[in-house]
C-alpha cells in the first residue's frame, strides 16, 4: 500500500523496498531512480500500483479544469453584466445633452421673437405667443 500524502514511487524511495518487495524470496528495490527487481510478480504489483495512483491524479486533473470552466463561466457574465453601466452613462449623458440643447434653442428663439415685436407683419404674432407664454402656468 502507499502511504497518505505520497505517490508510491515516493514511498518506494523512502523505504529502499516496495510494499510488495518479497514475493517468493525476490526482492525489489529503488536505487537511483532505477527499479531493480527480477520478479514478475513485483512487477505487476507497482504497475498496478502507479496505474491506480494516475487514474487517482486524471480525475483530480478533471475536477480541477471543470471548476475553472464553471469558474470562467461566471467571471464572463459579471464583465458582461459591468458593460451595462457604460451604456447607461451613455444614455443618462446623451438625454441630459438633448434636454440642455432643447432648452438652449428654446431660449435663443423666444429672444429673437422679442426682438421681432416691433416688426408690422409678424409683430403682432409673436405679442400673442409672447402673451400665452406668460399667461400659461
């Protein structure tokens, strides 16, 4: 078996012996990195022992790029919900400019009806506008 917290080529290092080291009176062992052994059986034990250990990793390997997809996922849709604000800035700026402008020619135009007042024609239109303007609440 290996022990918690180590990979079984760790624990293999450790120990100088396989868990599985005797097996008819063949023993294996890590020396320099390099397996030496001369039985089958020994063999088979750490194959299966590594493979069980990688299948272990694999799935952990999974999880972990399955949480940073969840994880990217959310992080989209909150830059995607704070591209709102710009538009609204946008929007709050733009109708605040078309009511100043409004406004701004409204007032141009009453100015240069009351310099018209005087003319013939028109003069007497423009004292009724000028006279309902000031008369409506």
């Amino acid at each position: 078996m290996v022990s918690e917290g180590k990979t079984p080529q760790e624990t293999r290092q450790e120990g100088g012996q396989s868990p599985n080291a005797v097996n008819g009176g063949t023993a294996s062992r890590w020396e320099n990195g390099k397996l030496l052994s001369t039985g089958a059986e020994d063999l088979r034990s750490i194959v299966l022992e590594e493979a069980q250990y990688l299948d272990k990793l694999s799935r952990r390997i999974e999880a972990l790029v399955e949480s940073q997809t969840k994880l990217s996922r959310r992080i989209e849709i909150y830059v995607k919900a704070l591209g709102i604000f710009p538009s609204i800035g946008r929007g709050i700026a733009g109708g605040f400019g078309i009511f100043l402008g409004a406004t701004l020619v409204a007032g141009v135009f009453v100015y240069i009806l009351t310099q018209w007042e005087a003319v013939p024609v028109i003069g007497e239109f423009v004292k009724r506008v000028l006279e309902y303007i000031q008369n409506t609440p």
